[in-house]
C-alpha cells in the first residue's frame, strides 16, 4: 500500500488531468458540436463562443461575418430568411441559451424589433482579389 501523501498526490494528478480535458482552449473561437447526453441525437454544426467575438459586419439582409479574436473575418454566418434591420443596425444581440451561438439549434440575432434565425456558420473565405494589368507602354 502506498504511503498516504503519494495516494493524495495521485488523486491531484488525476483530477488535474480530468479538469483539463473538460477545458476549451481560449483561442478556438469555434466548435462542432458538444457531446450531448446520452439518448440524445449528435449536434452536427458550428458554435462561436461568444467570450470570442470582437466584431461583426452585415453584408447582405442574409449575411454576417464575425471577427474573433484572431484578426480578419474568420466566419460568415447565414440567416434563414431576409433580415434587412441588420444593414442598419449600430448594435445587436446574440439570443442564445448559454455562452455561445450556434447553427444546429434555434439560435438568432436580435436587432431592434426583429429576431432573425441563424441558419449557418462556416469558415469565411476571401474573395480573391481582382488587379488591373499594368498599363501598355508607350501606346494609346
């Protein structure tokens, strides 16, 4: 049997090692969805963690992109239906039951007066960009 301060320092150990796994890491903004309880299906979607988010621009009435804590856009989420308020909007709110926003369940945005449904949230690519050729030397 072992000595009671080296079975207290073992239990310390595991239970650190258990905290750890339960535990996001703070620069991965995004998730495919948690584990739910058992009997119940498996979220498959995205989730922000609201903790994350630094900014947002509309860019169409169905289109959002969200600026996390690394720099750029890194996300376009994708409304279900037409919600024009958001090119307006100064300010919005995340309606959410807990600490984050996702796209498999009824998640939305609020703007004053209108609740709009997310409908997606994908990893935001760039369009590329377009450059003009260089001018035609010595010509017209």
């Amino acid at each position: 049997m072992r000595p009671r301060a080296e079975r207290g320092l073992t239990l310390a150990c595991a239970l650190l090692l258990l905290s750890g796994c339960a535990a996001r890491r703070s620069d991965d903004p995004a998730t495919t969805g948690d584990q739910p309880p058992s009997g119940q299906p498996t979220p498959t979607g995205k989730c922000i963690f609201l903790d994350t988010i630094n900014d947002w621009k509309a860019v169409d009435p169905y289109h959002l992109l969200v600026r996390t804590r690394a720099t750029g856009w890194q996300w376009e989420v994708t409304l279900d239906r037409r919600c024009s308020e958001i090119l307006y909007a100064s300010a919005l709110a995340w309606d959410t039951p807990d600490g984050r926003v996702c796209d498999y369940r009824a998640d939305a945005i609020t703007v004053p007066r209108t609740r709009c449904s997310i409908g997606s949230i994908e990893a935001y690519v760039a369009p590329p960009e377009v450059t003009k050729p260089p001018p035609s030397a010595g010509g017209w």
